[in-house]
C-alpha cells in the first residue's frame, strides 16, 4: 500500500535550518516554485522572473535539490523538470500526458530494494522510481 503525500514544508526555513542565507532572488524563486505547476522546468522558472539570471536560478534549483526541497525527475521526453518535494526518501508519479508529478513512499518497494540490492556489485548509494501514467483528470477528459 502506497502513502500519498500532500503537505508541503516550509523551504525557506530548511534553507535557514542548513546554514543558507534567505537572499532575495533565493526567495523570489521560492515563492514561484510554491505557485507552480508540478513538473515545472528552469525555463517555466525564467519566464516567471524575467529580473534574475539564468545562472542564478540554475543554481539555486541545484542548491534546493542538493536540500533535498526539490526533486529531478527523469520524463520520458527528456526535458529535466523538477518537482518540490514533501519527504525525503520517495518516488514519483508522472502523468505523460499532463506532466502532473505526484509522489508515494512504499514499503514494499524499498523492501524489493534492498532484495535486489544484495545481488547488486558494488555499495548502493540510492535508486530513483518512476511511474508513468494517464492521471485520473486525463482518464476523466477522454471521450467516451
Ligand atoms: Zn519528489
Ligand atoms: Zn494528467
Ligand atoms: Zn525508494
């Protein structure tokens, strides 16, 4: 049994918590990343805060996944997005057609993990899960 994972913690205090400084281009794209669609790129990012650099948001999105605040998700199309994140260890939920991200945790999953792991060579430092799928709103638009 999958957990579904809704609320959202507060990132600036992560931030302030690990000894980063809340800048003001750090909390502009902050407060864009709380509005924004799911799965959102470092482009849909730009385009919101046309005043900050491409750099400085590139490595503020690196500095917020370093934090473990957002998530990279590998999309079938290539395009890197990113996703906040709710917990630590999780996986992800990508619709292929609307690119809504959700994110589960299940024990059966890591448990499969670490079977598997046993056979693998070498120290395993982590593993990433995706699923894709037609999200229920997308089901829900088809015609019948
Ligand atoms: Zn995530
Ligand atoms: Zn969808
Ligand atoms: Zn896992």
């Amino acid at each position: 049994m999958a957990t579904l994972l809704t609320s959202r913690p507060d990132i600036i205090a992560i931030l302030e918590d690990r000894g980063y400084r809340s800048t003001a281009p750090r909390r502009a794209i902050i407060r864009i990343l709380e509005d924004m669609h799911e799965g959102f790129t470092a482009e849909d990012v730009g385009r919101e805060l046309p005043g900050v650099g491409r750099a400085t948001i590139f490595r503020t999105l690196k500095l917020l996944m370093e934090t473990g605040v957002i998530c990279r998700l590998n999309l079938m199309d290539g395009a890197p997005r990113y996703s906040l994140s709710r917990i630590e260890h999780h996986h992800h939920t990508v619709c292929v057609e609307c690119g809504k991200v959700g994110e589960f945790r299940a024990a059966t999953v890591e448990r499969l993990m670490r079977v598997i792991g046993e056979d693998i060579p070498g120290d395993i430092v982590g593993h990433r899960i995706e699923f894709y799928v037609n999200c229920d709103e997308c089901i829900g638009d088809e015609p019948s």
